[in-house]
C-alpha cells in the first residue's frame, strides 16, 4: 500500500544566501535590481552579508541599472497643480 505524500513545498531561501550570478542578475528588470540593491544595502547593515561580497553585488547591480535609478535616495515630490497655480498669480500681481 502506498501512502499519498503531499508535494513537496518551496523552501523559503532569503536573498542573502542566494548566489547572485549574472545570469540571475540578467533576468532581473530594473525595478527588481532597485529594490536588491536596497535590500543589499540592509542585509549589510545587519551584518548577514560580508562587506567584500556587498561591494562586489552592488558594483555589478549597478552596472545594470540605468543612470537615475542608480541613487537610491528619494526623489523630489513634483509641485502639485494648485501650487504651480497659486505661483502664477503671485508672480502677476507683482507685476502689477
């Protein structure tokens, strides 16, 4: 008699224990790569990554992003409409 085993299920490997080959890196978009090279930047900090390997990673995510997305600082919030509206109408009634 045979028993019905369940299938087997994904084993949970967190991104610091992947080995992050080119290859792996290639199939990633840019917005992955972004949010890898944050999370590395994490991983570091917390010391699960060596300061070697986090260098090597980030210099090679880098090179795959595109120019603006390599800052990982935040981006300028642009001026909501009535802003610029409210700009306008200073600026002509001090032409006035």
């Amino acid at each position: 008699m045979s028993k019905n085993k369940p299938p087997p299920q994904a084993v949970f490997v967190p991104a610091s224990r992947l080995v992050w080959d080119d290859e792996r890196l290639r199939a990633l978009d840019k917005k992955q790569l972004a949010n890898l090279l944050v999370n590395l930047q994490t991983q570091l900090a917390v010391g699960r990554i060596s300061d070697e390997t986090a260098s090597d990673l980030e210099k090679r995510i880098r090179s795959r992003l595109p120019r603006p997305a390599r800052s990982t600082g935040r981006k300028r919030r642009s001026k909501a409409p009535h802003e610029d509206a409210a700009e306008e109408g200073n600026k002509a009634e001090a032409e006035k």
